[in-house]
C-alpha cells in the first residue's frame, strides 16, 4: 500500500469537510483495503466514516419506506430489516462470509457498484432513494454501467431509502471461488407493477429486465416468463461462464425468485 | 499516530501509520503471532479476531480503526493457566485440524457462532465458515469438531 493518513470524524460535518478537504471515504475497507494492497488507489487521506453515528442504523420514515444509515453493515441490516423487509435481509445475510458482513456497510457496496454486487440489485429492483450530502437520487438514475454511478467527485451517500414490496425475493447463483454472484436476481412486487433487477450478468452492471417486469405484472408466476430470454449480447463472458450461459442464468435466477417470493 | 485498544483484556497502544493493518499490529507490534495471515487478500480468514465481539478479518481493517475497540486473538482464547477453551479442546478431540494454519482463525469463527447460536446445525456451521478456507482437512472433522463443542451428536456425514 502507498502511505496515508486515516481521519476519524465523528459527525457527518467533519467528514464531509475532510473529503471536499482531499480525502478519500473508507466505509467498512472491505473492497477499499484489497484495492490499496494492489496499489491500485493512492488516495492520501482516507476519511473512516465508522466513528459517525448519524450515518448508521436503520429506521422507518413517514412514508413507510426503510431508511438505512449509510455505513450501517450487512450484518446489522440482515438483522434489523428480517421482520420488516425479509427479502433485502436475506439479500444482505447472503453478502461474502460473516467477518464481511461485519464490516461491509450498505453505502461503500453502492458507491462502489461493482457489476456483480448484490446490494445494486436490491436497490435497484426496490426503487430505492440513495441519499447524498447533497441530494436525493432515485435507484433509476443511479446505476451508470460497471463501477460507475451517479455520484459527484467528494459527494459520499449518506441513507438509503427503500419502499417496502408486497413480497420480494433475491436469487444469487454464487460464485464460489469469490462469493459474490455469478448472476443474481432480485424481484420486487408493487401495488402498482413488478421490477426485476439482474446483478453479475451484464457488461453495463446492474439492470432491469423490463420484459419480464411486463409479464410479471401481468401474472406473477414462473410461467409468465416461459419464453423470454436476455440479449446474450451485451453479457460478461469470462471464464466462469459466456454469454449464452449468463444470459440463461438471468432466465433461471428470475423465476427461481419469482417462485421464492410467490 | 499513536493507537489504543484492550487485546485480550490487556490495554496496549502503539505508533502505527494510516495503512498499518490490524494483523501487522498484532503480530509485528504485539508478538501476538497465533493470528495468521493466509492469503492477505481476504479471502482466507486464517487473519480471523473478534474486535468488539464481532468476527473480522484483521488484514481487512486498519490498526487506526481499532482506537478504543476491545480485540480478541486466539491467544486470549484459552483460559490464563493454559486450559482450552471448550472449542480448541473439540478441535484437539475430534481431529479438526492437520497443518494447524488455518486454525486460528477457524476457532476464532467457531467461537463466535456459538456464541450467537448455541446449537447450530451442520449446515449453518458450514455457512457460517464460508470466510475460512483450510487446505487440509476437508472440513468433515471442523464440523465435527463444533458439533461436539455445541454439545450436540455428530452426524454421520455424506461424504464418509
Ligand atoms: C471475501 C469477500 C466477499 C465478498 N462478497 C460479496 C458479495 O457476495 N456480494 C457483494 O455485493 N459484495 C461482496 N463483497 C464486497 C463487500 O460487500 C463490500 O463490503 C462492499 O462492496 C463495499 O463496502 P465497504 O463498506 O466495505 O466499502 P469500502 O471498501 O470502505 O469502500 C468502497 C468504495 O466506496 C467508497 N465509499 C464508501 N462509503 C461511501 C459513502 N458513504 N459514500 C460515497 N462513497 C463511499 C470508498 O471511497 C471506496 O471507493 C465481498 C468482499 C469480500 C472481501
Ligand atoms: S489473511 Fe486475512 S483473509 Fe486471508
Ligand atoms: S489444517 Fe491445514 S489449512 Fe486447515
């Protein structure tokens, strides 16, 4: 690792102001610290957002919907959120292995968005809010393709907001050898209409698989999506699997959720 | 910066930089070298502690990030005069180990899981070691191992 100097504010002000100051934010290090051992990051400072009690916990807000401190850890919310929203919880207990999951935190997974992470699905598929110190910023135009989102230079996610579905379900085909998906679906119905979310499988990371919302909606059953299939063009082919085999994955993953959460 | 933490009931507190990890403070700063490093890509979980009772991998978090933390290694596992824990003793007992390099880090995982959950079953002990690898045993007598330290009948197990 390249040196660097770690600050340890305790409120949201602090660190805000020493990442506009030049630092970078470490949340639970769990992708950040792989990333500096490779000395693929030099950032000089990084700003540890551990200490900031403003940015963890979950609650529930007017509207009903879920609200998650940014730095609050898988494991706290594959806890706090099994009675109130089971299918985010199971998503979140599903995340790497138990130290992981202790330091892991909700925020570092989205403003990392890597094109196989779990948590870009959830958010996805639940159209949730991501927070920022700034501004509110709804799932749908977060999600810029492979390790790219919404996010300013120095603007960090401070909650996420979640609208809670009549039933839910997520769906990860693992890669054993890293733990995190191959490709994994996460299926939300509304009131008003189903979204599906796909992680692991497309070279423009997370997405929704809007044709199979449409027959969802219509008859939320496997059988719905007999016949429908991903473009294997635009799939990640590499040598766990090609693009055939991703795009039949998204097929079978989503009616496995579908099934689960039926 | 200078850092301050309670390892194994002991306060100890040292200089480190931004970028020491945990684990290199502990074995390099403490002689604390029964927390091993496998694979130093978090992957392994031979690094495994318990830092405010919670399992961590201690090359994936820094020295800095433990300021005020209470941390146990496998050294503080074992009672003052030597006697095992209930857990080592079942890995001494049932075979659960070979090279012993994983070890550690698999008693430091055992322990927490039974801490949270008395009397797991086969398959959430084996969930609950997806963090740790061991190249030796094959796992059959780890799992026995924790049974037996749950105070449970070992299965017979598939693959024997
Ligand atoms: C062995 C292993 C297995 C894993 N398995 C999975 C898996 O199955 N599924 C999965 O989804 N993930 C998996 N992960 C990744 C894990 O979930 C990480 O915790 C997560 O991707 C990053 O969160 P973090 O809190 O650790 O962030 P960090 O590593 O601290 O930060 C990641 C990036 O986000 C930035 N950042 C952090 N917080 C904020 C914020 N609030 N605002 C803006 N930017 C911020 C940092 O500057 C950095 O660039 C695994 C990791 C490991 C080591
Ligand atoms: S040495 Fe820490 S996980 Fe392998
Ligand atoms: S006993 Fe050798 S690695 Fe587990």
């Amino acid at each position: 690792m390249y040196a660097f100097e770690i600050e340890r504010p305790t409120t949201l002000q602090d660190a805000v102001a020493a990442i506009a100051g030049g630092g970078q934010a470490l949340s639970g290090g769990q992708t950040l610290i792989p990333t500096l051992k490779a000395r693929l990051a030099d950032p000089g400072k990084l700003v540890s957002l551990h200490g900031v009690a403003e940015l963890k916990g979950v609650c529930t807000d007017d509207d009903g919907r879920i609200c998650i401190g940014a730095a609050t850890t898988h494991a706290t919310v594959a806890r706090e959120l099994a009675g109130s929203y089971p299918g985010l919880a199971s998503l979140a207990a599903r995340i790497g292995d138990p130290a992981v999951r202790n330091r892991g935190t909700i925020g570092g997974s989205l403003a990392n968005n890597d094109p196989s992470a779990c948590y870009p699905a959830g958010a996805l598929a639940s159209g949730a809010t991501i927070v920022t110190n700034t501004r509110e910023i709804a799932a749908d135009d977060y999600f810029h393709g492979m390790f790219a989102t919404a996010l300013e230079e120095d603007e960090i996610i401070t909650e996420v907001k979640f609208p809670v579905p009549r039933a839910a379900a997520y769906e990860k085909f693992i890669q054993p050898a890293s733990r995190f998906p191959l490709v994994a679906v996460f299926v939300a119905k509304f009131d008003d209409g189903v979204r599906v979310a796909i992680t692991g499988a497309s070279e423009t990371g997370v997405f929704r698989w809007t044709e199979a919302e449409a027959a969802l909606s219509s008859d939320f059953s496997a059988g719905a999506l007999d016949g429908l299939r991903v473009d294997p063009d635009h799939m990640i082919a590499d040598l766990h699997g090609d693009k055939a085999y991703r795009a039949h994955l998204c097929a079978v993953m989503t009616k496995r959720a579908v099934t689960a959460a039926a | 910066m200078r850092v301050t933490m309670d390892v194994n009931g002991r306060s100890v507190s040292g200089e480190v930089e931004g970028r020491t990890l945990l684990v290199d403070f502990l074995r390099e700063g403490l002689h604390l070298t029964g927390t091993h490093v496998g694979c130093d890509t978090s992957q392994c979980g031979a690094c495994t502690v318990h830092v405010d009772g919670l399992l961590v991998k201690a090359c994936t978090m820094f020295a800095a990030e433990a300021e005020g933390a209470a941390v146990t290694t496998i050294e503080g596992i074992a009672a003052p005069d030597g006697t095992l824990s209930v857990v080592q003793q079942a890995f001494q007992d049932h075979h659960g180990l070979q090279c012993g390099f994983c070890t550690p880090g698999m008693v430091m995982a055992a322990t927490a899981l039974l801490k949270d959950n008395p009397k797991p079953s086969e398959a959430e002990i084996r969930h609950h070691l997806d963090g740790n690898i061991c190249r030796c045993t094959g796992y059959h007598n780890i799992v026995k191992a924790i049974m037996a330290a749950s105070g449970q009948e070992m299965p017979a197990l598939a693959a024997e």
